[in-house]
C-alpha cells in the first residue's frame, strides 16, 4: 500500500507529512527546484501534473542558498496546496539569514498554509567543502533550526541524513550524532542524500537506531540519466559514484539512450533492494523531470492512481 492524501478537495499544505510517513504502507515522494525561468517553470509544471497521478506521499520544494529562490520557492509550494491533490513541503535553511528573518520565511509558510518543512543547516556560503560560517545573529546548526521551526506553530519538521557521513563529519559516529541531535530537538523524519549503495542506507539505519534515533528515515533516489552531471553533484557532496555503477553506465558511453536505460535499471535495483529490506518508502530526486521516476515506478510494478 502507498501512503496517500486521499482527499483532493483544499488545500493539501497542512496535511501531516510525519503522520503519512508513519501511518502504514510505503512513502513514495518527490523533489523539485524553483525554476529560473517560464520555460524551466513550464517544465515543472508538466512533470508536477505527470507525477501527480501515481499519487505521492508528498511533493519538496527546495531552498536556495542565502534565500536566493524564497518567494519561488513559497509561491510552488503554495501552488501546488492550492491546485493539485499533492502535499507539499517547504525547505528551509540557516544559510545567509538571520533568526528574525528565518521567523519571517517560517511566517511566510504559515501565511501560504503550508506547515511542513524540511529544515537544512546548507552548504556554506563559500560553496561545498569550504568552511562554515554563520551569519552575523543567525544559526550555525540545523539542530537550532528545527528547534525554531518547532518553536513558531504546528510545524511538521523533516531533516537531512548522510548513508555516507556528511562530508564534514569527522566520522560516521558523529555523523549519526548530529541526526540524534536533530530529532532531539524535534525533527519528526528525515530524508537522505542521494546514494547508490543499499549497504550505506542500511548501516546509516544500524547506527541510528544504536544511538537511539528512532524517526523514519526514507532513502533519497537520484535515478542516472547523466553520468557526467551526477558525478559532479556526488563531488559537491565530497563523494564518488561507486566504481562499479559508473562501470555499468559508461560502457553505454557515446549512446545517451542507453545510458540513460541502464541508470533507471541501476536506480530500479537499488529501490527494490531498499524496499525489499525494509526502508519506510522513497524519496526521488526527479531534477523536475518525470520521465525517469514513472519508469522506476514501472519497473517496480508499484500502484497508480
């Protein structure tokens, strides 16, 4: 069974997600960006109204950095409560602002009535794998976030989990330390990074469960359509593709077609594993595209409609 907003009438913004996650079945989601213009939101839009029918858990909006896509990313949000059966969830993260106008951004939501929110610490301002630095009468952990967050209304509050350690964590102990940390202060689930390995998603589970984090944790999917692209965005997250995927994709190399076959078969794979092991759903990352998560969906056989 897929865990569904059933009732399409209203708006979807202030349904539960934690709540969805937990109530039985399996959670299916996926994620989108703010586009940077008509053509890119046009693209959005179609993929939004292509995915809707498979009936997702709930939809993510992501957060630029330093607020550079906020009102983008409120007005989608907001959107998609206010036109499609779909629950959708705002990001949030510490980076270039202050705790009053994190109030503000939190206030905005609740304005829109959207009231579920992924809470991020984000990349620092210099860029992936340079030093953190807060801003000036803001917050250095997501922790502090989601205890804001929590603190402003009847908030829903995801957060982020590494398979493989966020890149500064200086080991996978205190990696899943922080994840303790952020449901102490009142994280309700949590969504990884994308990974290709199932064996990282299940010792992150081991280790989780061994500190007593016990919020659901629902693995992060990045179907291959692009090798070159995806392993540029495993390199912001100071981390490689496995040897052996890029060996099953680049010998497609020269024929875009079948590299892009064989990345949806590596990604079916990997979801029938995590699935058949016991992972609460899964969570894709779909670069606003459809095409690719209605294949997997396809290949695992699961429910439409």
């Amino acid at each position: 069974m897929v865990r569904t907003a059933k009732d399409p009438s209203g708006s979807r913004g202030a349904g539960s997600v934690p709540e969805l996650v937990a109530s039985g079945g399996k959670s299916f989601s996926f994620e989108f960006f703010p586009p940077k213009d008509a053509e890119g939101e046009a693209v959005l839009w179609r993929s939004l109204r292509e995915l809707e029918p498979l009936r997702p858990t709930f939809v993510s909006v992501t957060y630029g950095a330093g607020g550079t896509t906020r009102d983008r990313t409120v007005e989608i949000t907001k959107r998609i409560a206010r036109e499609t059966t779909m629950v959708p969830m705002a990001h949030l993260t510490c980076v270039g602002h202050t705790r009053e106008e994190l109030r503000s951004v939190v206030g905005a939501y609740a304005d829109a009535g959207i009231h579920n929110v992924l809470v991020l610490r984000g990349d620092p301002p210099g860029g992936p794998g340079t030093p953190w630095t807060a801003t000036e009468g803001g917050l250095t952990y997501a922790s502090e976030l989601v205890a804001l967050v929590r603190s402003l209304g009847s908030f829903h509050v995801g957060v982020a989990a590494f398979p493989e350690g966020h890149r500064e964590a200086p080991s996978l102990d205190e990696d899943v330390r922080v994840l303790k940390a952020k449901q102490d202060a009142g994280a309700q689930f949590a969504v990884t990074e994308m990974f290709f390995r199932a064996s990282d998603y299940f010792g992150l589970l081991e280790r989780s469960r061994a500190a007593g984090v016990d919020i659901p944790i629902l693995p992060g999917i990045m179907p291959i359509t692009n090798l070159g692209q995806i392993r540029r965005m495993a390199e912001l997250s100071g981390r490689d593709v496995p040897a052996e995927v890029v060996e099953r994709v680049s010998r497609h190399e020269g024929d875009p077609a079948a590299v892009r076959k064989e990345g949806v078969q590596v990604a079916s794979e990997l979801c029938e594993t995590l699935l058949d092991g016991g992972a609460p759903g899964l969570h894709f990352y779909t670069l606003n595209r459809s095409k690719a998560t209605r294949e997997i969906y396809a290949n695992l056989s699961l429910p439409v409609g």
